[in-house]
C-alpha cells in the first residue's frame, strides 16, 4: 500500500481477513481495504467497509478511526 500498489494491497488485506478473520491484524485489514477502495475511487465501496468496523470490532481505537473517516467523507 505505500508504495502505491494499492490493488496487491487489497488482495492482501483481504486474504488476511478471509483467512484469518479472528487474527489480531484483521481490523487493521479492514481500515486497510478501505483506503485502498478510496484511493481507487471507490468512495462507497470504501464508506461500507468502515461502517462495518465499529460493528464487528466496538469500542476499539479502529471503530474509532473508522468513524473518524466515515467523518471525514461526509
């Protein structure tokens, strides 16, 4: 993702989450998915994925990152 590659990116983070949904790294994954969706463009695709952060990980600093860039799009 920082060097721009930001489709291997979300393959990654997404092989991450589907295999390994419980791993402590999952929510970062998440957070991960969606800006590589933002920086594609995808803004709604990415919108959707932060929404579900604070559901499957509440009262965490990643719900509230997420919340925070959920904020931020509005």
């Amino acid at each position: 993702e920082a060097q721009g590659k930001h489709e291997a990116a979300l393959q990654n983070y997404r092989r991450l989450v589907d295999e390994f949904g419980d791993h402590f790294l999952a929510p970062q994954a998440h957070l991960g998915i969606g800006r590589c969706l933002q920086m594609q463009g995808k803004n709604r695709e990415a919108a959707e994925v932060y929404q579900k952060i604070p559901l499957l990980y509440p009262e965490t600093a990643w719900a509230q990152t997420a919340q925070q860039l959920l904020g931020q799009k509005k």
